[in-house]
C-alpha cells in the first residue's frame, strides 16, 4: 500500500511529503501548520510512529489546541497508539473496517 500523499484533517487538505532526513535539519517529521514532511528514510513502525504524530499536531492546531507544552503529549498518544494497533493488529482491521466509507 502507498503512503498517503494528502489527507483531509476536518475542513483542511494537508499535503503530505517524504524527504530526505538531511533537507529537514534532522527532524523525522515536521508540521508547519500548511502541510506534513516525512523523513523518506523512516520504516516500519519508526513510521507509523512518526506519521501519526504529525498527524495529531495537525489535529490539535486544526482545533486551535497546537502549543509549544504539547509536544510531550503528541508524542505520548502517537508512541501509545502506534503500540496498541502494532500489537493488536486485528482490532484495527476491525476497527478500520468500522469506520471505513465502503
């Protein structure tokens, strides 16, 4: 399956891209309240990790909830929730199925 290249994140279309880690001054992944930047070297659950962090930054500054203090909590919920689905891959199956449009 492809990476995503654009995601709806509530009333915004957010561009996805995936770098080089040396064009994002060594970041895994970076929000700039336009669009979401990969490093292209991630793999695997680093991945999944990392892109779903962007994601929540996404989120939170969509709702007018994006601070500085909140990185720690960002990356809590992504570590923990990238976990929980890589250990119980068929309750997310499950759950995708759930909320699929299909």
């Amino acid at each position: 399956m492809q990476a995503p290249k654009r995601l709806k994140v509530f009333y915004r279309h957010v561009p996805v891209l995936y770098l080089p880690r040396s064009r994002m001054d060594g970041n895994d992944g970076i929000w700039d309240q336009t669009r979401i930047t990969i490093a292209a070297e991630l793999r695997g659950r680093e991945l999944a990790d990392t892109f779903l962090h962007e994601v929540l930054h996404a989120i939170r500054d969509t709702f007018g909830h994006e601070r500085a203090k909140d990185e720690d909590a960002v990356q809590f919920h992504a570590t923990a929730i990238t976990t929980f689905w890589s250990d119980n891959p068929s309750a997310l199956r499950w759950w995708a199925k759930l909320i699929s449009r299909d």
